[in-house]
C-alpha cells in the first residue's frame, strides 16, 4: 500500500486522473473500474478536460462500475447510470455499450451478480479500479463486516451510509437500503488499484484502513494485502496518520 499525500481535492483529483490517463495512454482498450460519490468528481472533471484537449481518446475503454442501487430505475437522477451518464460518460467518446454497471432493476440478483462477475473476468479483468471511501471505511458498497471472499452481491447499506447518502436525496426515507455492489474479491483482483480521500471526515476510516489490522470490520484495511494499492489522499484525509 503506497501512500501519495497531495494539498487538496483539486491536487487529489489531478494526480489520480493523470494516473488514469496514462494508463489510457498505454493501453487504449483498458478496462476502468469506476466509483460514484463526491470523492471522484473532480477526477472525471480532469479526464472530461483532458479528452477536450486531444490529450486522451476513451474509443476503446471498457469501464466497469462498483456498484449500483437496487430498485431504482436506471433513467432516475438518483441511479449511479444516471450519474455516470451526467458527470463523465456524455462529455467523452467512449462507446456506452463498453460502460457497465450492475442491473439494479433485475428480477434474478444472483443471474445478475453472475453475469457481472462473469462479464469481468471476461475482460480480462480490471486493470485501474477507482475507489472512494465510506466513513465507516467500506469500499464499494462492502459495508463492515463483509466477507473479504465476496464477489458481486446485493447489500444491505449500513445505517451510517444511508445517513451519509440522504445529502443527495429530499428525505432520507427516499434513499435506498439495498445495493447491488462488486466484492472484495472483484476489487482485490483489479491489477492496479487507486482510493482516493478528502477531507477530515475521512480522516480516522483512512487510518483504521492504514495503520489498523486488516479485517472486514474496516473493509478498506483488505488494500494492505494488495501489490499494487495507493492511496491518494489530501492533507485533511491523511491528518490522522501517524507516519
Ligand atoms: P463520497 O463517498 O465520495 O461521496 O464521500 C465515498 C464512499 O462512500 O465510498
């Protein structure tokens, strides 16, 4: 697990699009392993930027996201297809059938969670996976207390994460407590993986995940075992950090 500590969200955002951009830059047909939120935002910005300026073409990229809400349709504003569609996927030339994301409007979860395994390991699998992380430090939507072995499966969100989502929402009744979200063991298959994190708020899940032992009470503390994990982090998010 490496730790690269940057001043601020614009500083986080830059560094881990360039990342991404080079990895474009050295294989076109690459495949992206995606996250919603605000954490990656500014990082879809820099690409959106970067593709304007010629500097990256998406023709060929393959991206898969971590996770989608169960139930609500995908042309809703509170689907993450929708997001994803909105923040980066309309403003770039990449082919929206090579963008996937979890069903969540399926009748057969475990049809579904099959075919999004499958469809991965098919592509050869992840070769950059994006994450963010939750406050109480899930990654995707694994919630604490997954089991590190999980593939792609519906997930009772935590209470915390449902508090934490209601920000974009009208009532927090509106929020859904179910997901459909890749596993742990799809992200630790990804060769090259990237959390990124801003602000205090995430200050002590960032170093439960770092300095803390690896458990499945703090998803995010399975990176340790990766070989190729970073984290990209601004002041704030590694503030709590003893080394
Ligand atoms: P955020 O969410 O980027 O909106 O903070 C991250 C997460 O919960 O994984």
């Amino acid at each position: 697990m490496r730790i690269i500590k940057v001043k601020d969200y614009q500083g986080m955002s830059k560094k881990v699009a360039i990342i991404m951009a080079s990895q474009i830059n050295m294989k076109s047909d690459c495949v992206l392993g995606l996250a919603t939120g605000d954490t990656p935002l500014g990082m879809y910005n820099e690409l959106v930027y970067m593709y304007k300026e010629g500097l990256i073409d998406f023709k060929d990229v393959i991206t898969f996201n971590l996770d989608e809400y169960y139930g609500i349709p995908k042309d809703n504003s509170q689907s993450y297809k929708y997001y994803m569609n909105k923040n980066f996927f309309n403003h770039i030339n990449i082919d929206l059938e090579n963008t996937h994301i979890p069903n969540g409007m399926t009748d057969d979860i475990e049809e579904e969670c099959r075919r999004y395994d499958n469809l991965i390991k098919k592509m050869g699998n992840i070769d950059i996976q994006v994450l963010g992380i939750g406050r109480n430090g899930h990654i995707g939507f694994n919630e604490p207390d997954i089991q590190f072995e999980s593939c792609t499966h519906l997930v009772e969100l935590d209470e915390g994460t449902v508090k934490a989502n209601s920000r974009f929402f009208d009532n927090i009744e509106d929020v859904p407590k179910k997901a459909i979200s890749m596993g742990i063991k799809n992200i630790m298959h990804a060769k090259k993986i990237i959390l990124m994190a801003s602000g205090e708020e995430k200050a002590d899940a960032v170093k439960k995940a770092v300095e803390g032992s690896i458990s499945p009470e703090v998803p995010a503390s399975v990176l340790q075992l990766h070989p190729d994990a970073y984290l990209i982090l601004d002041e704030a998010a590694a503030s709590k950090l003893s080394k």
